[in-house]
C-alpha cells in the first residue's frame, strides 16, 4: 500500500447517504393502520395456517378451528350514512 494513497478507491466506496444523493431527495410515506385491517390481516394468517394444517393431514380439528377462526370476524357497522 503506498503511503498517503486511500486503500479503498472513492469510486468503490458507496455509502446509503451517497445512494440518496444521487438519486435526490428520497421521502418515506406514512400510512394510518386501519385497526380492523390488521384484526383481519391477524385473524386471515391464522384462518390460513389452519386450512394449510387441514389440507396436510386432513384432520378434522383444524376443519373445526378454521371454522372457530371465522367466526372471530368483527361485524361491520351499518350505521355509516351515504
């Protein structure tokens, strides 16, 4: 390595600043979590192990559970005016 040369070129180093400088100005959106989005994305992953469990080994319980899981849903308020 000869003395007062960088051991790494400034053409190889790359650094997240230097990709965002390049690019311009990068923004993040921020969305709002619907609460009843994410009850139903919870209650669809588990309703979904449960068919996948029931689909491998045909066992009843897990037909019984998905049923269990469905039931779970929250209703939907109809007392929203058009």
């Amino acid at each position: 390595m000869a003395e007062g040369k960088p051991w790494l070129n400034n053409d190889l180093r790359t650094t997240f600043l230097g990709q965002n400088q390049e690019r311009g100005p990068v923004s993040i959106k921020r969305t709002k979590i619907n609460p009843r989005n994410a009850v139903l994305k919870s209650i669809t992953d588990k309703a979904d192990q449960a068919a996948r469990n029931w689909h491998k080994t045909k066992d009843p319980k897990y037909k019984q559970e998905w049923y269990k899981i469905l039931k779970e849903i929250p209703k939907e308020r109809v007392d929203i005016y058009p």
